[in-house]
C-alpha cells in the first residue's frame, strides 16, 4: 500500500449531495457527471466527502473544484480546511475505499483530526482509468 503525509491549503468544491445509504452514492456520482458532461466543463479531479455519518445515513457531497465549475447554478458549495492528511492510493477499485479509510485511520504514530476526510480521483484524461486516493485528516 502506498501512503504518504501531505499538507495542503484549504480549496472550496460544488456538487450533489445526499443524506442517505451508501447504496445512493452512485447515483449522486452519475449525476455530478452528466452535468459536468452537459455543461462541458474540464475537472481533472473530483472528490467525494463525507460530511456525516450517522448509523447507515451518509452525509455524502460528490464534486469538483469551484472554479472548473464557475458559473454553473444549483450546486452545494463547501470548504475543505487546509492541512495535514494521510495519504493513500487506492488499489481494485472503489470497494476497497472504506478497507483504505480503516487501514490510514489506524496508522501507528499519527493522530488524526476533526475535519473532512475524503476520496479524491484524479482524471486528466477521461478516456482513461482514473486514480483514486483516500485523504484522512491528521494533526
């Protein structure tokens, strides 16, 4: 498994999101994309955050960067806080974001913190496979 320590500057999304089971996630991810589609904007990246968890309910936003969104009405619009994280790269596909989320919070020696942690995909190219990372929060 890949990880590393990153310490980043705050950065503001837009996106879809629910209060819901995790089984709507998709759907949420199949609506950012047919916007992004439709409006014909370029989002090397995007990012799926949970804002809550509460039992089986998923507070959850899929996004993009603000700016790659300028201009486009109706999105919820949030700020991740700047500052250290966990990194790591996650391998077989998204299934195995939640083992990456348990496997980073669970790293010896480092003390996480109260903020958002997220998943991030990284696709310069859409006609190629994207990458996806798990960010946790740490002091």
């Amino acid at each position: 498994m890949e990880k590393r320590i990153e310490t980043i500057e705050g950065f503001t999304v837009v996106g879809y999101e629910i209060k819901g089971s995790v089984e709507e996630i998709p759907a949420l991810w199949d609506k950012l994309n047919g916007m992004i589609c439709e409006k014909g904007l370029t989002a090397e990246e995007s990012f799926g955050i949970t804002m809550a968890i509460n039992g089986t309910e998923f507070h959850y936003l899929a996004a993009i960067k603000a700016e790659a969104a300028d201009g486009v009405e109706g999105l919820t619009s949030l700020t991740v806080p700047g500052g250290r994280f966990i990194v790591g790269t996650v391998k077989g596909g998204t299934e195995m974001i939640p083992a990456m989320f348990d496997t980073l919070m669970q790293t010896p020696d480092v003390e996480m913190r109260y903020s958002y942690g997220f998943e991030r995909y990284i696709h310069p190219d859409r006609s190629q496979p994207y990458e996806t990372e798990v960010w946790v929060p740490i002091e």
